[in-house]
C-alpha cells in the first residue's frame, strides 16, 4: 500500500465520546494485527495524517507516541515512524482469542449490545489494573 | 517562563446595562488552537472582537505577545489574521481585486497562494463581492486571512455558512497552516465536531467569565455520563461531577472535568457499582451549560 492509500486505514468517529488519538491508537494495532500493514512499512508523516483527516497535529502526535512506547511502531530518525517487528510474544494466543469470541457470543446470546460489551471489558480491565498494584 | 501569545487580565464590558465580560481573564500559548464556545449571547464576538482591539474595554488589559494591546507595532499586527462574524462590505469591490487591495496591507501576503486557494475553492477573481453567496463571502475572508501566513489566527464563526465538504477542506487547510508555521488559532463556533478534530484546548464562555478551560483530549478522555447502581449520599464532595438525578434506587451524574477523580476512584471511594458511557465533546457542552443555566 501506497503512503496515501494508509491514510484510508482511519475512519474517525467524533460523536463515539472516544478520544481521537486513540482512534488512532486502535485502529493502526488493529492494521498491525491484521496484517495490513508490515513490518518495517513507513507510516505518514504526522503532518499528512493531521491534513488528511482534518485533525489537529498533536493529536497524531500523541498516538505516534503511544505505539512507540507500546512497541508497535519506532522512530526512525530523518525518516519517520516505522511498523515494528511484530515480537513473538506480542501476537494474541489461540486460547485468548477463543475465549474473547465465546464471550462475545454469550453476551450477544443476553441481548447486550457492543458498546456494553466493551464497556464491561474495559471495568474488568481497569478492576484488575487497581488488583494488581 | 514563556510569554503567552495572548494574556487577558481581568476584563470587563458592557453594553449600557448589560455585562457582557465581567473580569475575564485567559492566558493562550503559542500553537495552542482554543475552541471558544458558549451560548449565543454569551460574548464570543464580544470578547474576540476585544483582542482585535475593536472594541474598547472598561478594565483590565490584554497584551498580545507581550506587548499591550493599543501598543503592538506594525509588524505585529501584520501577523494577525482575523475572519469577522460579520459580512466583509466592498460589496462593488471584484475577488481578485478584494484579495491584492488587503494584501497589500501585509508584509506577508503570498498572492501565489492566495490565487491557488481561490481556484481550489472555486471562486472567480472577476465576480463582484455583492454577488456572492454568504459561505462565499465568508470563504473570501477565509482566504485572504490564510494568504497573510499569521502567527496568530482568530476566526469568528467562520464556517456558519459553509457546506460540510467546504468546512472540511477549510479545517485541513487549517492543519497544514498550523504546521507550517505553528499558527495560534482562536476559533468561535457552534459546529462542535469541528471544534473535537482540530483544537488542542476548548474554552467555553459563560456569565462573562471563561468558565471551563480545558484541554481537549484530556477533557475527553474523562467526560462521561456515569451510572450508580445505589444513590450517592453526600455527592457534594466529587467537584468534577454534575447533573445528579435520582434513577429509582440509583442516580445519575455527569463527569464533566478532568480536574478531579477519575471513575475508578470514584467507584474504589463509594465501593459501589458504577457504569461509565463516554460523552463526546457536544454531549458535554449540553450538560455543562445545562448545569450552568439550571
């Protein structure tokens, strides 16, 4: 894919009360996972993404930033951000993802709709970061 | 310490009777993009028509770079680009002769780009203002504060008239301008979408004062409508909440700063349930002047 055909990747949604950058966040590891985009492939400057999307330039930034620090994505000086290597340890196991869908289903199965799902998901995540402390 | 770009120190004005701005004080650093909201009425113009210096105050001061409003130099002011709220006038006056007329004005008008905008944004160097549309009158003051390449922006409602597709290539032309030259931007509207893409900070103006100063993703990543699974006795203690309601044995409130408890301190300080949706930016902006005006 071409750098101008990347920018297609995003689909921003401002009245999702989901703060952009981590649209952004989400949508470049979902790529990543997916396989849309490779190791070692360039993204757009921050700049291009900032104009293409109409958004402001801080907050590509930012999720340039984040990715850096979670590992997805690294700086290279002079060049700009690249599509890490996808360590080992960082693609989801098998169990995971078959629990994630058996829960999906049951929930689906109670009616509940896809913004309570992830909202459950996300108490559960922050209850156990609170655990873990 | 930096100076700001724009420091306002306790102003006031009023219309006859009527307060308008009532001591109201801001600081705006470089690159900053303020989304000024408020209700209509509230003083938006007013207030961004004070920082032009069209409107004398009756107390306090603005400075713009440092330097007191009355006493900027010349050079200073040439790197002010500003889109009234209202219509231009020199209505007999034709596109291409409008934009060299006030070009001329500015060390720093780049007609190159001033034309190549024009032909983007289709409109035509010969037709005579009068007969333009209003979005297009408003994309011509649009250009012509573009064309001058400012330090700092300041736009009163300019998109109210201009179709989404317009307002977008408007708002990209907006990002690369900003990171061309690190532009501060104040920006009135109430197309709040606009406002929740492009500003770094979001100011809403209220009883003459900024009452809410924040920045955008911070706010955002806070803003939430929150769900009690029992009632909340003495709910005065969470400052940043508002809104409360009684929901059979439940309640109901609205987090609507980002300067206080996050939702999981809030739950881990009650021990009770609580269900958190996030607002986005207009949802909040109707809660918190709800609040205001309740």
């Amino acid at each position: 894919m071409t750098q101008d055909r990347l920018i297609q990747l995003f689909s921003l949604n401002t009245s999702s009360g989901i703060p952009i950058y981590r649209q952004l966040v989400d949508q470049i590891k979902q790529a990543v996972r997916i396989g849309l985009l490779k190791t070692d492939q360039q993204l757009p400057s921050v700049r291009k993404i900032a104009s293409a999307l109409q958004i402001n330039p801080m907050t590509v930034s930012k999720a340039f930033a984040q990715l850096e620090i979670e590992g997805v994505l690294l700086r290279k000086r002079g060049i700009g951000m690249l599509v890490a290597e996808i360590k080992p340890q960082e693609s989801i196991p098998k169990e995971v993802e078959n629990a994630l869908s058996d829960l999906v289903e049951l929930s689906r199965n109670y009616q509940l709709n896809d913004e309570t799902i992830m909202m459950l998901l996300q108490q559960s995540l922050s209850a156990n970061k609170k655990g873990s402390k | 310490m930096i100076t700001p770009v724009i420091q306002i120190n306790n102003i006031s004005k009023s219309y006859k009777t009527l307060s308008v701005l009532d001591g109201l004080s801001a600081n705006i650093k470089a690159g900053q993009i303020i989304g000024l909201v408020g209700r209509n009425g509230a003083g938006k113009t007013t207030l961004i028509e004070s920082i032009m210096g069209l409107r004398e105050i009756e107390g306090g001061e603005i400075k713009i770079w440092g330097d007191i409003l009355g006493e900027l130099t010349q050079d200073q002011k040439e790197q002010i680009g500003f889109v009234p709220q209202d219509s231009i006038g020199f209505e007999w006056m034709k596109v291409g002769h409008y934009l060299e007329y006030f070009g001329g004005f500015f060390a720093g008008f780049d007609k190159d780009y001033s034309q190549e905008l024009t032909k983007r944004w289709k409109l035509d160097n010969k037709s005579r203002i009068a007969e333009l549309s209003g979005g297009q009158k408003q994309i011509l003051q649009v250009i012509q504060a573009l064309s001058i390449k400012p330090k700092l922006l300041i736009l009163d409602e300019p998109v109210a008239h201009l179709d989404p597709n317009m307002r977008r290539q408007f708002l990209a032309e907006l990002v690369e301008l900003t990171c061309e030259l690190g532009t501060t931007v104040i920006f009135s509207t109430h197309i709040i979408s606009d406002l929740e893409r492009i500003a770094s900070h979001i100011a809403l103006l209220n009883h003459g004062k900024i009452s809410h100063f924040y920045e955008l993703e911070a706010l955002k990543e806070s803003a939430a409508s929150l769900l009690f699974e029992t009632e909340v006795p003495d709910h005065n203690q969470f400052k940043n909440l508002i809104n409360w309601q009684t929901i059979n044995q439940g309640s109901k409130a609205v987090l609507a700063s980002p300067n206080g408890m996050s939702v999981s301190e809030i739950q881990q300080q009650l021990g009770i349930n609580i269900q958190a949706q996030p607002l986005s930016l207009e949802d909040w902006y109707l809660e918190v002047t709800n609040e205001i005006n309740s």
